[in-house]
C-alpha cells in the first residue's frame, strides 16, 4: 500500500508539472477525494490539517507565481437539484 507521504507528494509533483507545461491555462483535473485530500493537505497545511472530499465534489487551486491558495472547497452546490 502506498503511504499518505508519498500519495501527496505525486499529487504535487502532478501539479507542479501540469503549471509548467500549461503555463497560464486553466486546467480540470479529475481525481478520487483520497489524492485531492492528501495533497491539499501537504500543499496548504495551514488551510488544510485534515480534509474530507465529497464524491463529486469541485476544488479549485490557483498557483501564482510560487504561491498556492485555494479559491474554492469541496463545493457541491452543482449537485442540488432546484425544483420550479
């Protein structure tokens, strides 16, 4: 079994890799909650100490510069079924 240590740290390098070779693009990524939750937990670990990701859920990263921040968590409005 893979360790937590080791599953952040693809998930980062995965990151970091997709910001260099699509430079100033937005980016979908689709993933199971266990990799998103791992790395956002070793990428901001003050934001983040603990995580839990609900099936179909939207996070959304941003990177400036060096910089990460995380603009949106575990969203699942898209999911709630408005009734006319």
């Amino acid at each position: 079994m893979e360790k937590y240590e080791d599953v952040a740290k693809r998930g980062i390098n995965f990151l970091e890799d997709l910001t260099i070779t699509h430079k100033n693009k937005k980016i979908l990524i689709v993933s199971h909650g266990a990799l998103i939750g791992l790395t956002l937990q070793h990428l901001l670990p003050e934001k983040f100490p603990t995580t839990y990701i609900e099936n179909a859920s939207i996070t959304i990263l941003e990177k400036t510069n060096y910089n990460w921040k995380c603009a949106l968590y575990n969203c699942t409005a898209h999911l709630c079924r408005q009734e006319k």
